[in-house]
C-alpha cells in the first residue's frame, strides 16, 4: 500500500469512538468511501486519503421496528432510516430522541456516537444514533 | 424466441410447506426427491444423477453446516459430488443456476438441484437475528436493523417516490393468500380480507404481519439435464430458454436507488435476452414476495409495469389468476411460505407444474412461458429464469 499507513475499517471505528466520521477519498478518483476499503471499486487505486465528514445530514427513508432481534428487543418499538450525509454519503442507523409521528422525510438530523462496549474481541464495531440536528 | 433451450426439467419435487414440527431438513428434503423420483419413473437416481447442488442458507438453525453431502446422501445419492450454495434467501436460485452450468459444461448430463431450510423450530426473535445475517453487519445488523426493517425502508420510499399505499401492498397479500387457498402444499391456505391485512398488527411500518412472509419449514428440487437427453425420461419437459444472475452492494444503504433492485433488473435483462423474450412474452412469473412492496418492486424490475406502477398493476387484478399476468400462483412466499433456501427451486416447481398442465384447481390455462425472480437479502443477489412448455 505504497509505504502509506492503511486506512481500514479499524481505523474508521477508532475515529468513531472518538466522534469523528472518517471517509476514505481515493487519490486517484476522489471517490469517498464509507466505510474506507484497500482497493477503489471505481479505479482500482489503493491509495486513499482520510477525509472527516460532516455529523448532519438529510433522512431519505425509514421505518418502525416492532419485531427485533433478542439483543434489541428491550429497545422496540425503534426508528431505523437511511440518512445522506452533506456530501451525499448513505449512513444507516436508529433515529432517537423524536417521537414516531414526527419522523419525517427530509428532516435533518445529526449523528450522535455511543462508547463502543466490547461484546467479544473481533468484531468490535461501534454503535451510533442519529437525533434531530 | 430461441429455438435451442439452455437445458430441460424433467422432474420435481416439492416436500409440504409448514410447520413440520419434529422433522429434521434431511427428512423434509428426503420428502422433496421422493416426489420427484416418483413424477419420473423412467430415471433411475442412483445411476442417472450425476451431481447436485443445494440451496441452504442457515447453519445456525440446526447447527449443521456441510449441506451437500448430507442431503445427497438422505435423498439416496452418495457418492455423488454435491456443493451447497449459499446466497440468502436465493441460495436455490443460485443452486439452480449452478446446476445449469454443470449440465451445460457438459460435465454432468443429469443433475439434481433443490434447496432446504428447517426454521420454525427456533423463536421468532432467533430467526430474525439468523435472516439479518443476510445484511451488513457493522452498519444494518450491528446498528438494530431487521429484514423486515429493510423492506420498510423500501417500502417507505417507494410511497413517498411514487405514491404506492400501504392498501396496495395488502393487496398483494390478499391475490396471495387467495391463490395459496387453492395449493395443498402451501404453509398458509386460507383467503384473507382487505380489512384483515390492513389492520393486522405492526412488524416494521409500514409493514405489517399480513405484509410479511411466513417462517416456514420446506424443501424443493428439480432434475436438469440435456435438452438432447430429455425425451429419454419424459414426454412432457419443461425448458429452460434464460438465465441470469446478479449481485449488488451487500448495504441497501450503499445502493443508488432504494425503489428497485439493480440486481434483479440486470438478471431480467440477461434472462430476456438470452430467451430472446420480452416481459409482454411471458404468461406466469413466481416472484420473491418475501414482503409485498418487494412484489409491487418485482413487477417494475422484470418489467411488467413501469416503474412506480406496481401496486396500480396489483390493484387492478392483473396478478391474479384469470388476470393478464398471473403472478405468485403457488401463494408465493407470503401463502405457500419462505424456507430461505428452498424458496429458489420452489418457485421453479411451481413453473413445472403450471407449464405441464398439473397445478389442478390453480392451473393456468393454455400457460407456455413462465419466469421465476429469486432474491437474496436486500437485493445482493437476484436470479432470473425462464422456462417454456416442452
Ligand atoms: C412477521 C413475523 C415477525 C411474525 O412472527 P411472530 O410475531 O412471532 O408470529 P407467531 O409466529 O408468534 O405467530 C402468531 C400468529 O400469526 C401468524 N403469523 C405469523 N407470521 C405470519 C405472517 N407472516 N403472515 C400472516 N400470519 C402470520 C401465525 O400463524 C400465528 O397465528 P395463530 O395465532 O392463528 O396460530 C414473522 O413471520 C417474520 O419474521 N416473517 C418474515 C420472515 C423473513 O424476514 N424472511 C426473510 C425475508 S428476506
Ligand atoms: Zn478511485
């Protein structure tokens, strides 16, 4: 990887747990990937540079989970969405702090990180919730 | 219209769709390839069938992995060479497809192909967690999101695109369920109202238990071989004239559009093209209604309608039996049932039995080109084929 440090998907969660949302932009092409990947899907370069990108952005779709998986149930019913980032990535994730019936599409909304609680070694991926801006 | 069929079916077996409680995935797949033995009497198994190839999506369920051999063996077959395939919920789509091309490679002349999932056995919560393994993890699954969850999300943006209602979508469950009444083998075989599906309780809104396809046990299975060859087991094959598979983003998240599936638009495309067909061509199609919008999404991707136009073409009764393009004649997943891995091949069987004139009080009359649309997870994967009367 060019003598450069890698930027993993590792990396991305270091940058999560410290509240940064971090992309991978290609050198090359200036595609952004979220999550960061080895090689550009666009331009098969490996070279990439770290890029933050903002907390708020814009729900295209969403819906209210009522039948959740044992780890979640506790929770539900919740708000899952899709929301586009300011500079047009796609983040999943819950909507908290609105009541169901205020959920709208288009509404801006911010993400919000939790303190990753490790469940096992690998994977340790962090969580995050999206809430009004 | 190709002349020159890819391969021909010459059997097919489907075990009862349900809750087969006490019934381990061998059995349930042993029941499948007695019936398609049966329905061939001219193949003798152990020195016709060359290979097979199985659909299974799940270990976790029976905590048994190493599909292939063990189903070979429990439908008679060892020591034939058998792989499973593994594609979520279009694990037997891509089994089937599989199994094409070994028929085609001329490596193997005569090839069994089927799919099976053992699930009801296990807590609806357990389930939910073993389907979303179909999705990315770090961002769908880690984050709380469902199968459900993310057809809702379709579903959601497919209103707000295109104004497609929530009625549309029970109406799809009613065609459904209606011609799921009239399968003895399906899960479910009982009509539902409007009403019902409309009022029943929230699973991911906007989707709803009549929305959703059924946890279900099952198994199905074709026999494939030359065209050259078919007339030596049967007088009334059907033939495969397309094919075509596909793959996406594993995220819906990472896709462009969230109101149609790239996947399923590019296998259509190749199917199409290789049958040399047009959607106007085609009399019957089983499709992947693991959630209604993802019917109403189907008929848009394959064609059928324009995009946005789905839940018109359901509203107007155009699916239906007796309608212009009846769709899901077996009840589809949402009747008959979804066991992940069998679903694939089930919808083939039931394009078997339409197409040679044995799908009795649900037959299609004078029905000569079928399609099925096998779909894995949000859409990572979609298999296309098309079939033609023999
Ligand atoms: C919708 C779903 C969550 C319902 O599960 P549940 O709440 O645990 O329901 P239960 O199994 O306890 O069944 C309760 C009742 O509802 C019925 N029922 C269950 N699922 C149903 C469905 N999908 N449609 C209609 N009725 C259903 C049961 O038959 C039962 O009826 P009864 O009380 O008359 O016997 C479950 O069927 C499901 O997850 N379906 C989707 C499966 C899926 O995602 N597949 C993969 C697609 S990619
Ligand atoms: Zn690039």
């Amino acid at each position: 990887m060019s003598g450069k440090e890698q930027f993993t998907i590792e990396r991305l969660c270091q940058g999560l747990s410290q509240g940064k949302l971090l992309g991978g932009k290609c050198v090359k092409c200036r595609k952004i990937h979220f999550p960061p990947r080895p090689l550009c899907d666009k331009c098969f370069s490996d070279r990439f540079e770290q890029v933050e990108i903002s907390p708020n952005g814009k729900l295209l779709t969403y819906t209210i989970i009522h039948i959740a998986p044992s780890q979640f149930q506790a929770m539900a019913p919740y708000a899952m969405g899709i929301v586009q980032m300011e500079n047009g990535l796609k983040v999943p994730g819950m909507i908290r702090d609105v009541a169901a019936d205020k959920i709208k599409i288009g509404m801006s909304l911010k993400i919000m990180f939790e303190s990753c609680i490790p469940t096992s070694n690998w994977p340790q991926w962090p969580r995050y919730y999206f809430k009004p801006a | 219209m190709k002349d020159k069929p890819l391969v021909s079916l010459i059997s097919a077996g489907l075990s009862k769709f349900g809750k087969l409680e006490g019934l381990y995935a061998r059995e349930i797949f042993a029941e499948a390839a007695k019936e398609a033995y049966e329905r061939c009497p001219k193949l003798d198994p152990k020195k016709d069938i060359k290979a097979l190839y199985v659909g299974h999506m799940g270990e976790s369920y029976e905590h048994q992995g190493h599909t292939g051999a063990t189903m070979a063996d429990w439908a008679g077959l060892l020591h034939i060479p058998a792989t499973r395939t593994e594609a979520a919920c279009a694990s037997s789509g891509a089994a089937l497809r599989t199994a094409l091309q070994a028929v085609l490679s001329g490596l193997s002349d005569v090839v069994m192909v089927g799919g099976v999932e053992k699930m009801t056995h296990r807590s609806t919560a357990d389930v939910t967690e073993y389907l979303a393994m179909a999705s990315d993890f770090p961002f769908e699954q880690w984050q709380g999101m469902t199968f459900p969850g993310l057809y809702a999300l379709m579903a959601t943006a497919h209103m707000h695109e295109y104004g497609t209602t929530e009625k549309d979508m029970a109406t799809v469950a009613v065609k459904n369920h209606y011609h799921g009444s009239l399968n003895p083998k399906a899960h479910m075989q009982k009509e539902i109202t409007l009403e019902t599906a409309m009022t029943s309780r929230v699973v991911a809104w906007p989707l709803k238990l009549y929305d959703c396809s059924l946890i279900t046990d099952g198994a199905s299975c074709l026999i494939l071989t030359k065209p050259e060859l078919a007339s030596k087991f049967t007088d009334t094959p059907v033939h495969i004239v397309g094919s075509g598979q596909a793959s996406d983003t594993i995220g819906l998240y990472e896709r462009e559009s969230l109101t149609s599936l790239a996947a399923a638009k590019l296998a259509a495309k190749q199917a199409y093209e290789m049958a040399d067909m047009k959607p106007e061509d085609i009399n019957i199609a089983e499709v992947h209604d693991c959630f209604t919008i993802a019917e109403i999404i189907a008929y848009e991707d394959l064609g059928f309608c324009k995009a946005g136009e789905g839940g018109k073409l359901a509203e107007e009764g155009e699916t239906r039996l007796g309608g212009r393009i009846p769709v899901n004649t077996s009840g589809g997943l949402k009747s008959k049932g979804h066991p992940v891995g069998a679903t694939g091949t089930a919808q083939a069987y039931e394009i078997f039995l339409q197409l040679t004139g044995q799908a009795e009080r649900r037959q299609v009359k004078d029905a000569e080109i079928g399609l099925t649309h096998n779909v894995g997870g949000s859409g990572a994967t979609a298999t296309v084929h098309i079939y033609r009367r023999g």
